[in-house]
C-alpha cells in the first residue's frame, strides 16, 4: 500500500459539504467512489479539514492508501475522468505512510467574497451578497482586533467537541476593495468549524456601521458560544491553501 497526498479543487454549489452523509451528495463521496473503481477496492480519503455546504475549495488537501500501482500523473487522469467536472484533481503526490492530510498542515487560507451587485446571477452561488455599501477602511480596523493568538470561543460552533482547543492564531486578516466585491483574506494556523463565516459577517456588520471595534473587541474576549450571532453564507467562502512543513511559506 502507498499513500498519496491529492490536492483537489471544487465548486461546492450542488454539495452538502465535504464530509459524507446520508440522503445528501457530499465532496468525499464521489472522490471516494472514483478511486474504489481505480483501486477496485473501498478507499478512505482524509482531508485537511471540512468544508460545509456550498462552501467552495481551490487546493483542498486529502490523503489516501491504495494498492494499485499508478504514476501521480496516471492517478489524476484516472480521477478526473470519473469525477464530477465540479471537482478536479489537480496534482497527486506519492508520500511518506506518515503523511497526515490533517495532522500535519500547519497554516490555511481561506478567502470570503461579498458583493452588493445584488441582481447578477452570475454571482449568487460564488459570492455573499448585501445591497449596502460597506466601509472597507473601518472593516480592516475592526479586522486587526483578530490578528493574533486568541480564545474564539465566541466564534464557533456550539456543537463543537468540548475538548477542543478554541485557541487559534491569525496571521493575517485584510480587507481589499475590488471591483465588485470586498475580499476578506483569512490566513491562520487552523479555523474552528463556522469560524470564517461567523468573522466574516462580524466584518460586513462594521462594514454597514451595525458593530463598533469595541463590541467586536468585547464578543471576542467573552468567549461564549452566544456572544456572536452572525454568520455569512457559505457560498462567497474559499478554501485558497493548506500548508505544510515542506512548503509552508508565506501565502501571497
């Protein structure tokens, strides 16, 4: 058995996520059915992380075993020429058994896009939409106030696992204004489950003058489940990067 670490690009709009589960398409299954038919036997793939539903991924990582001898490049052909043409396997890399998907990435990037052209469709499933004009300038001061190690308890799921640190560190937290959309670039050493989004919306709040610094500061160092209500959707959310040690350097 070897094991192979596969970054894979997706557009989540028709998933229920990444994770399997009943009753619904999910990222994970129809990666796992194409290689259990490369590798005529079940495959488990284990990714950096989830994605939930409608949240897309440029360079999402997995890691998988098989016994069927292929080149990297014969295994992304063979991938891509049963999966979707909303998933695409972009590079396939023979690794050590001791590679882990998820135990071993040391920073991600994801990226938040909102836009308030609010009656193009062509943008509905790819960014988050508000009809308000949002001030950039104050979003990226309120931004500051997460960069840092910090408890974000506040920012997270209430289901998430108890024994689960909520100690994460940002790095890095902009706010560009582009043509039209605001682009919030989140990079940090790991994100709780709804932690992006439930940021995120915190930002476009401030954006519309809804929520000061100080209130965002105060939410912050509650550390409460309930001391944020906010969430964007998921559809203007991308997984951009994982890192690990060998090519863990700045993300541009």
């Amino acid at each position: 058995m070897d094991r192979y670490k596969v970054t894979v690009c997706y557009d989540g709009t028709n998933y229920a996520g990444w994770q399997k589960q009943d009753n619904a398409r999910s990222i994970q299954e129809e990666i796992e059915c194409a290689l259990a038919k490369i590798n005529e036997e079940a495959v488990e793939i284990v990714a950096s992380g989830r994605t939930d539903a409608h949240v897309h991924a440029l360079a999402q990582v997995f890691h998988f075993d098989a016994k069927k001898a292929l080149s990297d490049e014969q295994w992304v052909r063979a991938c891509n020429s049963l999966l979707p043409k909303d998933i695409r396997i972009l590079k396939v890399e023979k690794v050590s058994d001791s590679f882990h998907a998820r135990f071993d990435a040391v920073r991600k990037r994801y990226d938040y896009y909102i836009t308030n052209d609010v009656l193009n469709p062509f943008l509905e499933n790819y960014m988050g939409k508000d009809r308000k004009s949002l001030d950039v300038a104050y979003m990226q001061e309120c931004a500051n106030v997460f960069i840092g190690t910090h408890d974000f308890t506040s920012f997270t799921s209430s289901k998430i696992d108890e024994r689960k640190s909520r100690i994460k560190t940002i790095y890095r937290l902009e706010v560009q204004q582009e043509a039209n959309a605001v682009h919030i670039i989140f990079e940090g050493n790991a994100f709780l489950r709804y932690m992006v989004r439930m940021l995120a919306q915190v930002l476009i709040e401030a954006g519309k003058h809804r929520l000061t610094k100080e209130a965002i500061s105060q939410m912050l160092e509650a550390k409460d489940k309930h001391a944020c209500r906010y969430k964007a959707s998921a559809n203007g959310l991308y997984l951009v990067r994982v890192d690990y040690q060998d090519n863990s350097s700045p993300m541009g």
